[in-house]
C-alpha cells in the first residue's frame, strides 16, 4: 500500500486525518512511524505559507506524499487574532489551555453577540518534486465565555457552534469532522489524493 505522509506530531489530528482520509487506500503514517525527525520553521506570512513549506520540506526528506496543514482561529471582535499565530498566542512552550485562556482573557467583558469567529485550515498536498496543492476548509462559530467538553484539542473547548448547542470539542469525532474546517479542508483534498494514487499505481 503507497504511504501517505501526516506531517504532524499532534495526536489528535492524526486521528482525525485517519477518520478523514483513512478509506481512500493510502497508508497514513507519521514521522514517528517512519523514524523521521525533522523541525520545519513555520516563518510564513499566512496558512497557505507554513502549510506548503510543511508539506514540502517532509515530503522532500521521506520521499513520500506528504500532507501538512496549517490553521487558526479568527476572532472578529480581535480584527481577526491568533489567526496562523493561534499556536504561539501564548508564547513559546505554552499548552493548549495556556492559549485558551490567554483569549478568554482578551474578550473578558465582550458580549455573545460580538464574539463571532472563524476557524481555517489550509491542507498542503506535497510530492516529493516539491509539487504542492492547496485546499482551504473553514467553520464559523462563537467564542464560548469558558471552555466545556473533553474531546478535541487547541481551541476547540473555546469553539461554539450555536447550531449544534455545543463545543467542537463536545462532539463525537465524527460530527466534529462533518462540520470542521480540517474536515472541509480534506473533502477538498480526497478527489486530488485519489488521483496522486491511482498516479503512483500505474
């Protein structure tokens, strides 16, 4: 079976990418599973940028389709912060709590009515050569006034979906990835990484 390469160390997303993407007859792995370590400097401008300087430079040092995602949440009452600097918003070494409660902290005394926000992912697809597609996913939603729920990671105790009366991460995986921004992301993605696959069958 071809490999397909998570580039990530986050266990979480690679549960979900494996919810997401597991059927499509690729091999999911992690650099942990192929002995791969390698620091990749997100110093780009935006999503689009880290994710494909992501994606390429692992695809590069396994030899492998490489996939690697970057998002964010964007709160419109903060002019669109952390945005693709949600995962330092709380300096260096700091947890996913630590970065919660950082914006919490920052929309303190802000009305439901004004805590709108957005999250977005940008999935970059790498092979090898270098070659790199984008696909974008996004999901709208509140900024909760406290964190609820125990499943999920980042922000997603934060993330409230009014339509749903619940927290990202008060839902099943499987609900989560029917309305996420990293699932809307991927089902962008499966046509072009059927056609990779059937590419490296022939």
């Amino acid at each position: 079976m071809r490999r397909l390469l998570i580039a990530t160390g986050n266990a979480g997303k690679l549960k979900e990418y494996q919810s997401l993407l597991g059927d499509l007859g690729w091999q999911l792995v992690s650099p942990a599973d192929i002995g791969l370590t390698l620091e990749v400097s997100e110093s780009g401008r935006d999503y689009a940028e880290n994710a494909k300087i992501k994606a390429a430079g692992f695809a590069k040092a396994s030899g492998l389709v490489a996939l690697a995602d970057d998002s964010g949440l964007e709160v419109d009452a903060l002019g669109g912060e952390p945005g693709h600097l949600s995962a330092r918003y709380a300096g260096p070494g700091a947890d996913d709590a630590q970065r919660y409660v950082r914006l919490l902290e920052r929309l303190r005394g802000v009305p439901p009515e004004k805590r709108g926000a957005r999250f977005r992912c940008l999935i970059a697809v790498a092979r090898p050569t270098g070659e790199t597609e984008l696909f974008e996913g996004e999901c709208r939603g509140v900024v909760a006034e406290a964190p609820r729920g125990e499943t999920g990671f980042g922000y997603d105790p934060i993330f409230y979906l009014p339509e749903r009366g619940r927290t990202l991460a008060e839902l099943p995986l499987s609900e989560k990835n029917a309305v996420s921004h990293r699932g809307a992301a991927a089902r962008k993605a499966r046509p072009f990484l059927e056609e990779l696959l059937r590419e490296q069958r022939d």
